[in-house]
C-alpha cells in the first residue's frame, strides 16, 4: 500500500510544481503568524483560532487524499486505455505496419499488412525473397517520403521510415478510383479540319464533290458515333468534337486510325483527302474551374500545330502538358498557293514600313540555306527603303559559309549589314521588326535574347513545326512542302512594289545554293516551284560555277568522312548508325555530309550519324530516302525537322550515352510510312 507521500509523488507534474509548494507553504506560515499574534492580544480569541485552523486543515488534508487517490485511478485507468488502444490500433487499424533489421530478416508484421503476402510464415525470412517488388520499393525509397506504388491488384501510399527499419502501407485504391473517374470524366474539345477539301473538290463535277462530302461525313460520323463523341460540322472543311479523356485515351490507343482510313480509301479513289486534328483538355494538375474557351483555344492551337507540321496528323495537348502526336507519316502535300505568297509578301512589306530597324537571324550554326535566306529579307528590305542587319556569329560558320562570307565581304553595302549578336542586342528597340528564316525554334537561333526584346516577330521557314515557338508573332509562313526557306523568300520577290532594288549577283547566288544543298542537287523534295524559283535566281545573275566552288570540300572534311563512316552500324530495317569518338569534335556540316552519303549506299534507307559538336553538345544528324520519317525519331530527342532530314543536340555526357537512347527510340517506334 502507498503512503500519502508516495501517492503525492505520483501525482500529475502540474500539480507538484514548485509555485504550488511554495504557495501552499507560503499560507501555513502566514496563518501560524496570524495565531501567534491572536495568543498574544487576547488567548481566547487565539484558542478558537486554533480549534478554526485544525478543523480547516483536517478538511483540507482528507479532501487533499480523497482528490490524490481518484486523481491516480484516473491516470491509472487512463495508461491503461490508451496502451490497449495502442496495441488494438496495431492489430486493427488499416494501416498496413512491418519492422525488419538490419539484414532485412521480417521481425514483425501486424495483420493488416500479414494478409497481402501469399505466405503465412514470414516472420524470420529475407523481405527480398518473401516479396521482390517491396524490396525493390524499399531500395528505392526515401526514407520518411510517401510514394505511391501499385502491388497486389491495388494502390498503397507506402512509407519507408529506414532508420527505425519500419514499412508502413496504406490502401489508398478507392480514393485512386475516384480520381482516375474524375480524370476520365474532364471535358475535351477537338478541332477537325479537312486539310486539302477546297483544292480537291475543285477540281470534281457537283455529283463526285457531293459524293466525296458524304463520304467523309459519314466516315467522320460513324467514327464519332462507335467512339461515343458529339460532332458538329461548322464548315465545309472543319468539324468540331466534344468528349471526355476515357475516349481520348482509347483514340490515343488506336493511334487516330481514321485519319489513315479516309486517306487510304480517298486516294483508291483519285482524289486523296487528309485530315489534321488538335485536342485539348483542362489539365488536371491545375485545380481550377474548368474553362471551355481556354480548352477551346488551346484545341486550335494544337490544330494550328498540326498543320503547320505538314497536315495528315493529330496533335493532343493541354496546357501544362508536351504535347502527343499521332499520324504525320506522309510527305505534307502543297497548299500553299500563289495568292498566298502575295499576301504573305505585302504583309511583310507593310511590317518592314511600321517598324524602325529590321533584323534578320536564322540556326546556330548555319548552313547555305540560312545565309541565303538572310540576305534574301535583307534585299526585300532594300526594296522598301529600310534599313537591315543580318545578326551572325563567326565562330559557328563552316568550312563553306566561311567561303560564302568572304565572296559577300567583296559587297562593301552587304558587309556593312552583317553585325554581331552583342550589337543587335544594343540597337533592337520594342519598335523593331525580327525576322526568323529557316528556323522557328527560338532555343536554337544565333541570339534568343533578340525575340524577349520586341513583339514584332516574322517567321519564314520550311520545316515541319514544333512545340517550341515563339509567343504570337505577327506573321508566319511556314511550309513544310517547301524544298527550302530560300524558295520560299524567291516568290516573295516578284510581289514587292518597289523593284528598283535588284537582287544582285552574290544574293541570288547564296540562295540558289541553298536550294541545292537542301534538295541535294534537286533530288529530295523538290516540286515544280522549287525549279520556277531556280530558274528566276538563274536569271538574276545567280553562279552555278561560284556554287560548285563554295560547296567544294577539303581533304581534310573528306578522310574525316571516311573515319565515321568506318564505323557503321547496319541494324533491322535498313536503318545504319555511324558515331565519332568520344574526345573528338566534328563540325555540323560534315554530320550531315556524312549521313547524305550513308543514303547512296545498298542496304540503308535511314541513316543516323552521332557525334560530339564544337559547343559541347552531342549531335544527331538524320537523313532518309523518304520511305522513313526520321522527324518523328528526332523529336523524340527533343529535336525536329523534315520527314526525310532532321537533327537533335543532347545535353549527354559521351557520345555512347547518345547511342543508346537513339537505339532505344528506333526499338520502341515504327519508322514506316
């Protein structure tokens, strides 16, 4: 049995703290003070005081007792509660609770987490042979950090606490449930539009047009009707789809096989129709009030994608999200028409008025085609009275361009034109127009900084479009069926108002060469305007002598050649790989010199040459005959292209690293047209 004392030592601590002591002492001896003086003045008076304070303190002292002992009981019956709680919740609670030591040995297991192992005898066994994918979370998890895994049919929030050696696995399979349902229930807006209806139906009697209208209503309507989609035709050409991400995703499954459907079938019939198409949705990372007119833009704008790219293909994206695409196999077919290079040619000729300074830039590291453009728009320029600067970078000039520049130096008006990036820089004023040729990808031009410094952005190109553009230029002309940016900037000559200005000698020369590099001497996607724009350059004076001259190698470029192809690599398909070495660099232009001459030989329809750039980087040079479409290979590696000619630079430590995510890609995509 505890004395009083012991009771008073197991008291709470709030309650034997020292203010608690000492006021308590400080009453006593204020009362025997008080009884001391009431002795002294009158004893009576002293005597009840005393037979008062003793009755007071035995109150005190049994009320103090009785308020000890329940006092105890209740902390005792308390411990005990929560004790028996604690072990109830161990046994009971859903959350799943494993310790093992230091080698891994299962110690313990409550019987939540017991009833997920197909074995009942684990106690005492190797975690990494009871269950390897729990080890393998264990590995990989940081210690206190909740992951998300899925095991045994189901998804867990897993903890592992690796200091105390602890596992800790909640079932969280419902609330994923109801978040997958929500995910698949979000709203998507697609735009449909028939790339090349007006140019077909053109050329059909009112019975064939009426019958090729049906026909694609009725593919397009079946199509949306299996798939559980509202369609709504607004247009001759243009449709717009209303569903959810449950049937985007099974459309993402199926790859868009109806863009393939109505191509084929059309073109059996004579008159092959391709549709391009952009869907968007509210990404479900951002919480926020679902807006259907920011989907709807972006859907316009993955469409605008979609055709910029060529046509005949399906771009998915939302806000937040690199966007997914599908089709795009094709060889984009000519749209443009001679009404729009008039258009194009007068916009840019009002652009050039309303601006103060012009200035022209394409790619690092440019080829014949970017100077040629370049001094394409600077003549364009000329021809409206204003004044144009062409922003280069000596150091990233090849063998060729290095030629080039020492013809234009000869032009003491072209020279004065050239400056460096640190001066455009300095001279760009929000009231200056920039104009992009051969390029559209701001991350790759010889100065990006340029485009933060003005609104005012013009783009030229000729290849297929990529995610990367810049924010709302005021003009773009981009086509992919062009052979190159340099016939493109040709048509636009004969529509300028003032042709007092003549496109000289060295100008229409560099440009010419750009046509014949891009098309390697008119084999690769070349059409019928891309021999009307050479013959309108040859006119103007342009050297097909000077040409073969700046385009000669050296000796040395060509036992370089020699060194890569040496290492050639033929896997399936026809597809053949060359690299460099690892502490060697190697210009652009022999890469891509080297991958043009890997096409001539038998038994190779792709080729890919990888090899350490001067700037550090690792580059990827990608050609194909056109029966492959190595822009799709590229883009995977964050690059892009043509179908037939594209590249990529990775941020990789060695070139072997660059080898095996390219040989990756090849395994996992089909090339195939």
């Amino acid at each position: 049995m505890k004395t009083k004392w012991e009771n008073i030592r197991h008291l709470p601590s709030y309650l034997r703290t020292n203010v608690m002591f000492y006021s308590i002492l400080g009453i006593i001896v204020m009362l025997f003070i008080v009884l001391v003086m009431a002795f002294i003045i009158n004893w009576p008076l002293g005597l009840v005081l005393l037979i008062v304070y003793l009755i007071i303190a035995g109150i005190l002292y049994f009320t103090v007792e009785d308020v000890i002992e329940k006092t105890n009981k209740y902390i005792t019956d308390l411990s005990y509660r929560v004790h028996k709680g604690e072990q109830e919740a161990l046994i009971k609670m859903p959350i799943g609770m494993l310790l093992y030591n230091d080698e891994e040995d299962i110690q313990w297991v409550n019987p939540y987490f017991q009833k997920y192992f197909d074995t009942k005898e684990i106690l005492g066994r190797n975690l990494k042979y009871v269950d390897p994918f729990l080890h393998q979370q264990v590995q990989l998890a940081t210690s206190g950090k909740s992951t998300t895994i899925k095991w045994k049919k189901k998804q867990f929030q897993f903890v592992a606490q690796k200091d105390i050696n602890m596992l800790y696995l909640i079932d969280i399979t419902k609330y994923a449930q109801i978040e997958e349902k929500y995910k698949e229930e979000q709203p998507v807006i697609g735009q449909i539009f028939i790339d090349n209806f007006d140019e077909i139906s053109q050329s059909l009697n009112d019975r064939r047009k009426s019958n090729l209208n049906n026909f694609v209503t009725n593919q397009l309507s079946s199509w949306a009707l299996n798939n559980n989609i509202y369609l709504k035709r607004f247009d001759d050409d243009r449709f717009v789809a209303f569903l959810n991400r449950k049937q985007l995703s099974k459309l993402e499954q199926n790859k868009f096989d109806i863009i393939d459907k109505i191509r084929e079938t059309t073109a059996k019939q004579n008159y092959p129709l391709t549709l391009s198409m952009g869907f968007s949705y509210n990404d479900q990372q951002v919480h926020k009030v679902t807006e259907y007119d920011e989907i709807a833009s972006y859907a316009q704008s993955n469409l605008d994608l979609a055709l910029g790219r060529g046509g005949d293909q399906v771009v998915v994206r939302a806000e937040n999200e690199e966007a997914r695409f599908y089709g795009g196999k094709t060889n984009p077919m000519e749209k443009r028409t001679r009404v729009r290079s008039r258009m194009v040619s007068q916009a840019l000729e009002d652009l050039m008025k309303e601006s103060d300074q012009i200035f022209i830039m394409s790619h690092e590291y440019p080829d014949m085609d970017a100077i040629g453009s370049c001094l394409g728009i600077r003549r364009i320029a000329r021809m409206n009275s204003k004044k144009a600067y062409i922003v280069v970078d000596p150091s990233q000039y090849s063998n060729d361009i290095t030629k080039l520049m020492d013809e234009i130096r000869k032009d003491d008006e072209i020279s004065s034109s050239l400056i460096s990036r640190d001066q455009a820089l300095q001279m760009t004023t929000a009231n200056s127009l920039v104009v992009l040729v051969d390029v559209h990808r701001p991350s790759i031009t010889v100065e990006p900084k340029l485009l933060e410094k003005t609104n005012k952005i013009v783009i030229i190109d000729h290849h297929r479009r990529g995610q990367e553009f810049p924010k709302n230029p005021v003009l773009v002309y981009i086509e992919p069926y062009a052979s190159s940016s340099g016939e493109l900037i040709t048509e636009l000559f004969e529509y300028q108002s003032n042709d007092e200005e003549t496109i000289r000698k060295i100008e229409a020369t560099a440009i010419l060469g750009g046509i014949i590099v891009d098309t390697r001497n008119f084999t690769l996607r070349t059409g019928s305007r891309t021999f009307d724009a050479a013959s309108y350059l040859k006119s103007c004076g342009a050297d097909t002598i000077l040409i073969q001259r700046l385009l000669k190698e050296n000796i040395d470029s060509y036992l370089i050649r020699s060194h890569l192809l040496a290492t050639l690599e033929q896997l399936d398909d026809n597809i053949g790989i060359v690299h460099g070495e690892e502490n060697k660099t190697y210009k652009t232009v022999v890469a891509a010199q080297t991958a043009d001459m890997m096409l001539s030989m038998e038994g190779i329809d792709a080729s890919f040459v990888v090899t350490k750039r001067e700037d550090g980087r690792i580059g990827i040079s990608a050609r194909s005959l056109g029966n492959k479409n190595v822009q799709r290979v590229m883009e995977k590696l964050g690059g892009g292209g043509h179908l037939s000619n594209a590249a990529t630079q990775l941020n990789v430590s060695s070139v072997e690293e660059a080898l095996a995510q390219l040989k990756e890609v090849l395994t996992n995509m089909d090339m195939k047209l």
